[in-house]
C-alpha cells in the first residue's frame, strides 16, 4: 500500500511526519492518513514525494494491491492530459493574437475611415 512505503521511506530518512510534511508543504494530519491508508496523496503530490524520497514514483507506488497503483497512474495520466491540452490551447490563442496583430499592421494603415 502507497501508505506503508510512505511510512516506511519517511523512516528510513529518520524524519518525523512533521519534518515530511514540511518539506512538502503538507500538514502532518494529512501524512498520518496516508499512511494509515484513510487516504491516498494525489497524482502531483506523488512526483513531489518521490523527488523528496529520492527514488522514482514507481518505487513509491509499489503495493501489492494493484487496483490503487492502477487508480494513481491514471490520475497522473490525467493530470498530464490537463497540461497537455492547457498549452496546447495557449499556443493557439497566442498565434491567434499573433496572426491579427499582424493583420491590423498590415491593413489597418490601407483602410482609412472619411
């Protein structure tokens, strides 16, 4: 269970849950749920914890209970797809403006209002 090897790593560095927790900017209630399997930390807070742990998110993850593995990777795939779609529509808008700012300059000077 992700909880259990939260715990298990977080000891392993000889850190309290409070010292987790500051580091990553989580309460220590929150770290306690966790790891007593109340809840799970979401897709984003994962990256952070493997970072933190120094070992990769699969490492992290590992359980035995595949259905909760299978859950996280699809909200990190989730995720991923949001900020996929985010630049992708910001790339469009910024050509957008791009393409009229251009258009305006090119034309706004020939059409003259009497």
């Amino acid at each position: 269970m992700v909880g259990d090897n939260i715990k298990q790593m977080r000891l392993s560095k000889g850190w309290s849950q409070e010292e987790l927790g500051l580091k990553i900017h989580i309460t220590r209630q929150t770290i306690s749920k966790w790891e007593k399997g109340l809840s799970v930390p979401d897709a984003g807070t994962v990256v952070v914890l493997a970072d933190v742990f120094g070992c990769s998110v699969s490492v992290l993850l590992e359980s035995e209970d595949s259905d909760q593995l299978k859950i996280l990777n699809r909200l990190l795939a989730r995720r991923d797809d949001r900020w996929s779609r985010f630049w992708k529509v910001f790339a469009i808008v910024c050509i957008s403006v791009m393409v009229l700012w251009l258009l305006i300059a090119l034309f706004g000077t020939a059409v003259r209002f009497e």
